[in-house]
C-alpha cells in the first residue's frame, strides 16, 4: 500500500544521528552519494555500503523503514537488472540463447546498479528520518548563505524544499484513500491490459491534484496568519551548534571517500 511509503518522513529519536548538527548531515550525505558513484568496481562500492551500514546502526532505526521505501521500486530495479543482463555483451559468456546472451560484465553491471540504487535511497532516507523539517529548513538556508550575495531566494528555496519533501508522505496517504474510495465505487486498478490501467487512473489524479492545491491555499493562508515573511527580521529559536561529534563524522566520511577514490584509481 501507498501508505507504506515512508519517504519524507521524521522520526524523532536521541541516537548518534539525531543528534548531529544537521548542516554536516546533508553534507555527508551529498558525500556519500559521491561515494557510491566512484568507480566502477565493487572494491570502491564496498566503501558507500560499509558506510551505510554504520550510519544504520547508528540511527537506531529499524531495517524495516527502509524496506517498506524499496518495496514500490522492486519492478524498476528487475527492470533494470534485465536490461543490463541481456544489453551489455563484453565478457564471458555464461547462458546464450539466440540473441539473448548472459555475460560476466552483465552480471557484474545488473548487480552493482541494483546494489547502488537500494543503498542510495537507503542512506538518503537516513537524512530525512534523523533531522526534522525545520531543522533541514535552517541547515539547507545557512549552507546556502553565501548565494544572498547575489539575490538568491536562499530562505524560499529552503522552505519550498522542504515543504515539499514533507508533503510526500501526506499526498501517498491522499493517494491511497482515493484509490480505496474509488475501489468502492467499482473502479478497476488491478484488471484490463495496460492501457485500461492507464485510464483508471485519471480517477485518481484528477481528486489528488484538487487535493494539492487545497492543502498548499490553507497552508498559505495559515502562514500568513502567523505572520510569516520570509526571512525579513527572523530570528532563530534554536540556534544549531556543531560538536566533536559532527568534526569526527565529517572527518570519517571523508576518509571513506578517499578510500573510494583511491580504490578507483588503483583498481
């Protein structure tokens, strides 16, 4: 079910991770997805994953979580893997059949993009599940500070991001009532070739898209009626502060990543 999808998501906690300055956890998360894309070869990927693992732990989350996020993708990851298999022909030969051919660098790609993808979503999720939205609002606008020099909405971009990651979770379950209500009215989702899957769906988006930009009006409206104005004289209630802990963790995964760079470059 669409409810399942946890993306977008806080869940509050008093782990390692939770409590890290969140300005060094974007940072860190941009540097592992560098990570997981630095060379080629399982020896510089084994870096993102072993670094992944340890964030996990760290957060004190379940694997559950994230499995519920890779779920809904598991038709485009055997897509994908497919593709690879039967498209790439460079190696040894392990299954041929006509046309369709199997080879070792098949293999080897099918497996380390399914492996890239499942970690990628695995370690960003870990930023949005550990850090709040107004403490992703208040870290995104102060890493992005120095673009007011040259007029740069930094603090409506932070805020327009952030609203709309939060509003990912609340337009899945928006999603699921309408196709539960539409199912009871006799609407068909699961029947028919593909095209008649199509346009049941036009059901769905049509009341989905009237409920967006509902939600947006009242929370525009009640914006303005706490007065919001942007960044113009705001002042902080919580003023984030970085430790040992976040200089330790930048400093780790930096040498993560170098270890992946020159793992690629040996190897």
């Amino acid at each position: 079910m669409l409810r399942d999808i946890t993306i977008g998501q806080y869940f509050p906690g008093n782990s390692f991770l939770h409590r890290l300055d969140p300005r060094f956890k974007i940072v860190m998360t941009l540097l592992y997805i560098a990570m997981l894309f630095t060379g080629n070869k399982l020896y510089s990927l084994s870096f993102g994953i072993v670094y992944c693992i340890i964030a996990l732990v760290l957060s004190g989350l379940s694997i559950k979580l994230f499995s519920k996020n890779i779920k809904p993708l598991m038709p485009i990851l055997l897509m994908t893997a497919i593709l690879d298999l039967f498209f790439i022909k460079e190696g040894t030969v392990y299954f041929q059949a006509g046309f369709l051919k199997i080879t070792e660098d098949g293999v080897f790609t099918a497996v380390k993009m399914i492996v890239r993808i499942i970690f990628l979503i695995i370690g960003s999720s870990l930023l949005t599940y550990t850090t709040s939205p107004i403490q992703l609002t208040d870290a995104i606008e102060r890493l992005l500070s120095p673009l007011k020099k040259i007029h740069f909405p930094v603090h409506s971009f932070a805020m327009m991001m952030t609203i709309a990651l939060r509003f990912i979770p609340t337009l899945m379950d928006e999603t699921d009532k309408i196709i539960a209500a539409q199912k009871a009215r006799g609407a068909g989702f699961d029947s028919g070739k593909l095209k008649d899957k199509a346009k049941a769906l036009i059901p769905v988006l049509i009341p989905l898209f009237v409920s967006a930009f509902r939600r947006a009006e009242e929370l525009a409206a009640a914006m303005e009626c706490r007065c919001y104005r942007g960044d113009i004289g705001r002042t902080k209630m919580k003023a984030m502060k970085s430790g040992m802990c976040d200089y330790i963790s930048l400093t780790a995964t930096l040498i993560m990543l170098s270890g992946a760079v020159i793992t690629a470059i040996l190897f």
